[in-house]
C-alpha cells in the first residue's frame, strides 16, 4: 500500500470520485463504481448485502471479477460487523457497516492486498466516511433497477410481497430520543401483515397493521389501510380520525374485505407520553429493565373497516429506556409440539433473547428464535416492531471510527 494513503487528500479524492462516478450509474454498476474508486488508494472494495431474512451477506458482484460465497451473519468477522454496526480490522483486511442513516444494508469489505492495514485514526477514519457514502449511494441506488435487489433475495417474491415491501418504510429507524425497528416473516410470502412510522418534531407515530386473510387481497387491504392512515395523519387528523379513515377507505373501496387489526400510536419523545388506539390486535408488551411489566390494554375498539363510534384513547407515560414490542398473531397464534406458542411464551422468549441488544439486532434474534419453533412452515405472516424510548440507545447504533 501506498504510503500517501494516510494522507487526507487521497481519501476526499477517492470520495469526490465515487460521487462522480456514480452519479449516471445504474445498480448493477455501482459495485464496480466503488472498487474503482477505491484502487487509487491501494485498496479492494467488495459490497456484500444482507438477505431478506438477515442471516447471510451475499457479495454484489462485479465485472471481470469472481463472486466469492455468501458469509453468515452469526459466525463470521463481517456478520459480527453487521450485528454491532461496530468496524474489524484484521491484518490487512477492514471490515465495515454499511448503512443507510441507521438502516443496516449490510458490510463494506476493504482489502489492502496482504499490506498490513495502518493503524492510524486518520486511516480509519477515511475508511468510514468512504462506507457511509456507499451505504447511501447502495441506498439510493435500490429503487432504479432490480440488480441490487436481486442480491438480497434468496428466492422469488409473491405479488402481495412485492406491493407492501415497496410501501413500507426501512425497517429501522433512529433519532436522538428514539428507536424504532421492525421485521416481516416470512419475508418472500407477506399477505396481510404491515407497519408504518412516522417522526416530526416532537412526536413519534408509529403503527402494526393485519389484514384478515392471505396473498394479493390482504395485501391490497393493507396498503388502502396504510395510505388511508397516512393521508389522514399529514390532513392533521388524532388518532381516532386516523382509525375512521381507515374504516372509509376499506368501505369504499374494498368491501368485500373483512377488516384489518391494528394498533395506532403516537408517542411524544420529549416527555414520554404514548397515547394509542388499539383496533382489534394483540395488546402490545412493554419491557422496563429488560422485563416484560405490562401490556397496553387500554384504547380498544373494533378492527379497521367496522366503524366504530365509541372509540376511546389509551395513555400510557414511559420511562428512559422503555421498550415496547408490536406484533402480528402470527407469532403467537403459531404451533410449537402441538400447541399454540402464546404471549406467555413470547413475553419469556423476549426477555431471555434481547436483553441489552440494540433494538434492530434484539428484534432480529428475536424473530430467528421465534421461527425456530415452529412445527413446520409458517402458516400466517409474522411482524414485529420494537420501539425504544430512550437518548442512550443511540449510542449503540452508530460506528465509531
């Protein structure tokens, strides 16, 4: 390795080319863009991105040059970085997270050709915000072709998938006062299931969707329920007039359809003051201390698409560190030996799994562990979203150079 490449300049030089390059590349071209930019300084660049169901990094591949195989999420170097969002360096290899804002993408492997990696901050730091500019361009670059896509995906999508995955925002979320994260399973076969968020100034809304039934239909319910929701919350409507919208929106243009369960929260992030409408779902839990000490029974009315005139609001006042778990029925109403798996069971796994984990890698062994028991394939779609009232757990979701 040249030894300029402790220099500043040559890594603004290798960012300034990056932005250059990529700006009329199309997806399938940005791999090579990133190794190109990255060569002047000595150094192999190799995006690998996170699968669907968060257990492999796949390599995006690159012209004129070999794909190596994917790398494990639970027991590699490069799943490790995944997992703490937290860069390795190992002889002369770095191994860095690849983000978008607080999105875990997946890793930016840099390799400095059997020259050991410096040890200097001046280096690192030059390695870590060049993969923060890839992480966003991976990020930008995903909605303009199906290249990048393809690579996160293990097998083909269904219909009702492809509609809500292009609705729904990333699947984590992170503020100075707040964390919010969720999963979908299984991921390729989602009907009914969704969620939404939304964060402005001081207040946090955020929501669980299920929609009865399976495939294109409940999936089309649960989009007309989620644009419904979000047209009526930006018109400035409370949470009960985001409920009656929802019930317009199914009545109007998919009757046939039997309702959609839901719970509607919006959580003031200065003061800790939750107000939620729980429409027909499972109660959500909250954990205090990593303990499950409640679930939000309050605020109940019928399910989305049955009006529901006596429609009451429930409050709930947090504590620092708080954490509240949403969920589908498909994680509790699923089968283990025989017999349904219960909030009980979930309430015991969530305590055992997340412990002081960062919500996105809490909420992915969590879901993992719960799909290992199943007795067979899923039958209904799983979701969960976790939500972290809290100003420390920011600090475990961003990279330190």
């Amino acid at each position: 390795m040249s030894p300029s490449v402790n220099e500043p300049w040559p890594w603004r030089a290798a960012v300034a080319d990056l932005l250059q390059r990529t700006r009329l590349a199309q997806p399938d071209e940005l791999a090579g863009e990133v190794s190109a930019a990255a060569a002047p300084l000595g150094l192999a660049a190799r995006i690998y991105l996170v699968d669907q169901e968060q257990r492999n990094l796949h390599p995006v591949p690159q012209p004129e040059v070999a794909t190596p195989e994917p790398l494990a999420v639970n027991s590699t170097a490069a799943g490790r970085v995944f997992m703490t969002v937290q860069g390795v360096t190992e002889g002369s290899n770095v191994w860095l997270p690849l983000l978008d804002g607080s999105e875990r993408l997946g890793v930016l492997h840099l390799a400095a050709g059997g020259a050991p990696v410096p040890p200097d901050e001046s280096f690192q730091a030059g390695c870590d915000l060049f993969s923060q500019l890839v992480g966003h361009m991976v990020a930008t670059k995903i909605p303009y072709g199906d290249a990048l896509l393809k690579v996160k995906r293990t097998r083909r999508m269904s219909e009702a998938s492809e509609l809500l995955f292009r609705l729904l925002p990333p699947l984590t979320f992170v503020s100075r006062r707040m964390v919010v994260s969720a999963i979908l399973e299984p991921c390729y076969e989602v009907g009914g299931d969704g969620f939404d968020y939304a964060s402005d100034d001081s207040t946090l809304f955020f929501a669980i969707y299920d929609t009865a039934g399976h495939g294109l239909r409940a999936g089309l319910g649960t989009a007309t329920v989620m644009s419904a929701v979000r047209s009526a919350r930006r018109g400035g409507d409370d949470l009960v007039g985001l409920a009656r919208a929802a019930d317009r929106a199914l009545a109007a243009y998919l009757p046939e359809l039997r309702f959609t369960t839901a719970v509607l929260c919006e959580l003031d992030v200065a003061g800790g003051r939750l107000r939620y409408v729980n429409c027909g779902h499972p109660r959500p839990l909250l954990l205090r201390g990593g303990k499950v000490v409640a679930s939000l029974d309050d605020g109940r009315r019928l399910p989305l698409g049955l009006d529901d005139p006596g429609t009451e609001v429930g409050e709930e006042v947090l504590e620092r560190g708080d954490r509240l778990l949403l969920y589908t029925d498909g994680v509790t109403e699923t089968r283990e030996r025989g017999e349904q798996f219960g909030i009980d069971a979930l309430a015991d796994l969530l305590e055992r799994t997340t412990g002081d984990l960062p919500a996105p890698e809490a909420l992915r062994r969590l879901c993992h562990a719960a799909l290992s028991r199943y007795d067979g394939p899923p039958t209904d779609d799983a979701t969960l979203m976790l939500v972290e009232w809290s100003h420390e757990a920011v600090r475990a979701m961003v990279p330190t150079a």
